[in-house]
C-alpha cells in the first residue's frame, strides 16, 4: 500500500507474512527519499523526439499572381455592366493583381480607371466582360469562335501574323483599285486616257503568305490559310479599265486558284492532322459562314469533312456497316465524300497500313466523281494483297460485274501474276490508281502473312483474266510467262512421265469444254484434271488456250513464245522422255488443227503471202515432231 505524505517522501508499508523481502525483510517500513530532478536534465528517447513537432520559423503565406476580382487582399465589388468609373474599391490593387480583359499586371493596364472602359471592374461572372476579354486575347481569331484553353504559341503567334497580312493586303488592294496610268505602260495616245488593273501584285503576295502558313504548326497554317481566304474572297474586279495582259491579272481567276489551294491544303490537314472533332467543327462553321461570290458559292461545302472517329465512317471501316447508311433520330445518313477526301484517305490508311480498312471504306463510300473513283475501287485487289488475303483478292478481281481484271494492261497482269507467285510486292509510294503499281525500279519484298498461290490456282488465275481482257490475252509476254510457269515440274527436277493415251484423250476432251464453254472470268479447272498428272495436265491445258489464241489471230512478238517451249527440253534432265511428252501432248491438243490452217493459207495464197509469225511456230513445231 502507498500513502502520499505532505513532503515529497513515500512511505511503503508491508506485511510481515510478505517472503520476498531480503534485506529488508523484518522492515515493516520503508521510507523512499524522492529526488528532485529538474525538467531540462530530463532526456527524452528518440521515439518521442520524432513524435514532437518543434516549429522553427513562420512566415505569411505568398499572393500568387490572380485576377483583380479574385484578391485576398482587397475586396472586390461585381456588376454587371459598369465601365464609367471604378465601384466602391474596385481600382485598389496589391502586387499580384491581374487585368481580367488584358491578361496582365493590374499595373500595366492603360484602362485601369479610364472612365468610359474601366477593366477595374471586369470579372469572369460577367458575359460583357468575358466578351471583350476573348475579343482582346483572340485578336483575329475571334471568328473561328476558338476558347482561350485552345489558345497556344503557335495560334497567338498566327494571329500576329495574320493581323500583319492584313494590313499590308489592304495597302496592295488598294493600290489595285486606284489602277495605273496607260502612259506607264507605254500604251497612251493623244485621244485615249484610261488606266490598266493588275491584281498580280496582290495575287504574289498572298501566295507567299500561304507559303509561309504552310511552314506553321498544322492547327496555326489551316488559321492562317482561312484568315487570308476571308479577306481576299471579299475582293472584286474593278470595271471600266484595261486588264493586264498576265493569267493571274484578272481577279477572278485568281481567286479561283487561290481559294483552290486553300481548300485542298485545309482538307488535308483535317484527314492527316490530329484535329480534334470540335475544332474540325469549327473550321467548318468558318469556312459556311465565308462570303462566297456566285462563281464559287459550290465551294461553299467543301470542308464538310468527317473527323475520323464520326460513328458511320468507323462501323464501315470495323465491318459492323457494309451498306454505309445509318438512320439517326429518323434522318438518313449517307457515307458520301469528296473525290479529293476518298483520296487523302486512301493515302493515309495505306501509310498507317490499315489495309482491310481501307478496302471496307472503297467498297461502301460513295462519291461524285466515278471516273477517278473507278480507279481508286481497281485498287481493292492490290490493297488486299498488301494484307495478305490473296484469296480475295482473286475474287475482287473477278466479280460478276465490272471486273477490275477486265481493265487490265499487260504490265498490270504480270504484276498482280508475280504477287500471286512470289508472295512478295514492291515497295511503293501510297498509290492512287492501278498505273502506279508498275514501278520497274522498286524493290520486292515480303508480304507479311502471304503464301504463294499454288499453280493450278496460278493457271486459273491467267486464263480467267484473258478471257475478261482482250489486251492479255493478245500479248505475247503474258503468255510466255505462263508457260514459264507451267514449265516448272512441281517438286521435282526430273523429267515430266509420259502420260498414258486414256489420260491424253480424256483431258483433252475436258480441257477443249473447259476453254470453249467456260471461257472468261468464271473458268473452273475440275480437280480430276490435275489429281494424276498435276503438271502435264496443267501443260496441256495452257497449250490448248494458246493454240486457240493462234488460230483467232496473229500473236506478237512470237520467238519469246518459240523460245518458252524449247526450254521444255532444255530444262529436262532426260530430253529424249521429256520430248516424247511434250510431243504427245502437242500431237493431242493443238498441232493437227494448227497445220490444216498453215495447210490452207499456203493453198490460198499460191506461195505469195507473207508468213506471219504464228505460222512460223507452226513450221517450227512441225519440224520438230517430223525429226
């Protein structure tokens, strides 16, 4: 037990039945002196050091710079609409106060407290005030409806730029319309007194300000670009005088092309541009609210361009929409773009190597232009190459109506049968029409995920094309090379096996309905035809298409062609079984009919006519079987 005493002595009492006492044992008090320990002496651990917190220094918190209306230091007093003289303390200012309409130090602003415009009372509440703010910061870009969150170095500077450009046009339109004295021009006689009107001037100088805008930042060049498209679209010719004898004298024309490259260079940008939807809008709302004169008033529109992610254009290009319609709140939308938007497009995707998007896109959207259209749709089959899918670009080449093979050259043919055969492709520039595909000095190179088609799908692939275009099959190299082709034994080295006469005879019936009854783009090779011999069939069946090329007409040049079946022996590693086969192949298929026309024009001709080269195979390959 522990009684506290009145001093700072503590008396312990105990029991004598308590064992645990030792020395103090038979002690039934204790008196325990307490000492006095002062509190400085006093160390505390380091636990509760870090648990203290000892403040050192203190200091007022720092004004950060802020707008007038905002001022911790100075009460502010908002209206509505009061720029006569400051209200109540509304001029008072501390070092950090900003002009709300100026964007600046309180201190610098020229109309603090100038009766009249007084800034002092401005504040961001007001729309008065926000009005005029925006109309001061956004200086010529005000039209364009742009906030100040979009505003950036790049736009503030092109408002600078464009306010200069404007100055200096209205100097030169000026002195347009004044004109200049004939006599200055050497023109002016004793009774005639006039002046001649040359807009070159004007026109130079805003082509070198589009050169300059060209140089900008994307979003600042289209600002620029439509900020001089404003003021020079207001310009007119001035009649009653002379017009100087130069293309770009006359106003019109030249605001023609001026306005021209304004809007093909804007619609670039949008398409290639990472603009933002609401900006886009607001280009749009620009350009539809410019004064159009008659003459151009169809341009009005031509900035109607979808952004990327608008709903139609992405479910087309996803799959989700192969019609390119789409109903909205009860209004029909149509996936309908300008020739010069489909293209733009076209060469992006094919930079981004979006190509199954792409073709998606070609098929749906519709345009006005369907000649240069037509052009871009023949390049479906290419573009589904680049991806890959070579079976369909075998069907895009040959639907059943309007066919892009239909429209092939030959160059285009011996493209498209190298991509097929090599899996490989040139490596091209974004193109824009099937001519460009043939480029001599482009490197091949692997097309990713691609497998070369099999030869009978190689075969097929030929004869359908010249039977859907005539320019194909009259060509001679198109031919050699399908004999090349067909000249190559599947996997293997060796000599082609002479096949049995059943065989000759039966595929000879079969080739001959093929050829005749299925000729054009829907000619199917049955697969009994090349289930036992794949590569005599396969010979077989091009002989016969290019006898009957021979008998319909003169082929041209013909020694490449002369030249393709004699490396059939040379090519063999047994020419005596190898020419048994290429004999009884020929023997079946095209030679009887091919001699009895040779037979009859030399019968009708008493030996005067001139041989043409196709009868010359003809000798050349009678020769050969009568050795």
């Amino acid at each position: 037990m522990c009684t506290p005493a009145d001093s700072d002595d503590i008396i312990i009492l105990s029991s004598d039945d308590d064992d645990d006492h030792k020395d103090d044992r038979d002690m039934s008090c204790l008196i325990v002196e307490v000492e006095n320990v002062k509190e400085k002496d006093c160390v505390s651990s380091p636990s509760t050091l870090e648990e203290d917190l000892v403040v050192t220094f203190s200091r007022h918190a720092d004004v950060l710079p802020h707008a007038r209306y905002d001022c911790p230091i100075h009460p502010f007093t908002p209206t509505e609409l009061e720029t006569k003289m400051p209200v109540d303390g509304n001029q008072l200012i501390c070092d950090q106060c900003f002009c709300y309409v100026c964007d600046k130090l309180a201190s610098l602003c020229k109309t603090w407290c100038v009766s009249g415009i007084c800034h002092c009372n401005s504040h961001k509440r007001s729309a008065f005030w926000s009005n005029l703010r925006n109309h001061k910061l956004l200086g010529g870009l005000t039209a364009f409806n742009l906030t100040l969150s979009e505003m950036d170095s790049h736009l503030r500077q092109a408002a600078t730029l464009l306010q200069q450009f404007r100055q200096e046009l209205s100097a030169l339109y000026s002195s347009y319309m004044k004109g200049e004295a004939l006599k200055e021009y050497g023109l002016s006689q004793e009774n005639q007194q006039g002046f001649i009107y040359n807009y070159s001037p004007v026109f130079e100088f805003v082509s070198s300000f589009l050169n300059q805008a060209d140089q900008q930042d994307s979003r600042a060049a289209v600002i620029m670009s439509l900020g001089a498209a404003e003021d020079f679209i207001r310009h007119f010719h001035f009649s009653g005088g002379f017009i100087f004898a130069s293309p770009m004298a006359n106003v019109d024309t030249a605001k023609m092309m001026l306005l021209q490259r304004v809007i093909a260079f804007v619609q670039r940008q949008m398409v290639m541009a990472n603009f933002t939807p609401d900006f886009i809008n607001k280009l749009q709302d620009f350009c539809k609210k410019l004064h159009f004169p008659a003459e151009l008033k169809n341009m009005r529109n031509s900035l109607c361009v979808r952004p990327w992610n608008d709903v139609l254009l992405v479910s087309v290009m996803k799959g989700q929409n192969v019609s390119g319609v789409r109903k909205d709140k009860g209004k029909k939308d149509v996936l309908a773009e300008q020739i010069s938007v489909i293209l733009l497009r076209t060469e992006l995707l094919q930079r981004q190597h979006r190509y199954r998007e792409l073709c998606r896109y070609l098929r749906v959207v519709q345009t006005d232009d369907i000649a240069q259209f037509q052009q871009i749709q023949d390049l479906i089959p290419y573009f589904m190459c680049m991806a890959g899918d070579f079976s369909s670009a075998l069907t895009s080449l040959f639907p059943s109506v309007n066919a892009p093979a239909s429209r092939f050259t030959p160059d285009l043919f011996l493209f498209y049968l190298k991509v097929f055969e090599t899996a490989t492709a040139p490596k091209l520039t974004p193109v824009s029409k099937p001519g460009e595909l043939c480029c001599p000095g482009a490197a091949w190179e692997s097309i990713k995920d691609a497998v070369p088609l099999k030869r009978h799908e190689l075969v097929r692939f030929a004869l359908r094309a010249q039977g859907c275009c005539s320019a194909v099959y009259a060509d001679s190299r198109c031919w050699t090379s399908l004999l090349t082709i067909v000249n190559k034994p599947c996997g293997s080295l060796t000599a082609l096996p002479m096949p049995s006469l059943q065989f000759l005879q039966e595929a000879r019936d079969v080739v001959k309905e093929r050829l005749l009854d299925q000729k054009g783009s829907n000619m199917q090779i049955p697969r009994s035809l090349h289930e036992v011999y794949p590569d005599q069939a396969l010979l077989l069946l091009v002989t016969e298409a290019l006898s009957q090329r021979i008998l319909d007409s003169v082929l041209y040049p013909i020694l490449p062609v002369l030249n393709t079946f004699k490396c059939i022996l040379i090519a063999q590693t047994c020419p005596q079984q190898s020419y048994r086969s290429l004999k009884h192949c020929l023997q079946h298929c095209y030679l009887p009919q091919i001699l009895q026309r040779v037979t009859s024009v030399l019968q009708m001709s008493d030996c005067t006519c001139v041989l043409t080269p196709a009868h010359v195979l003809t000798m050349h390959i009678h020769l050969l079987f009568t050795i």
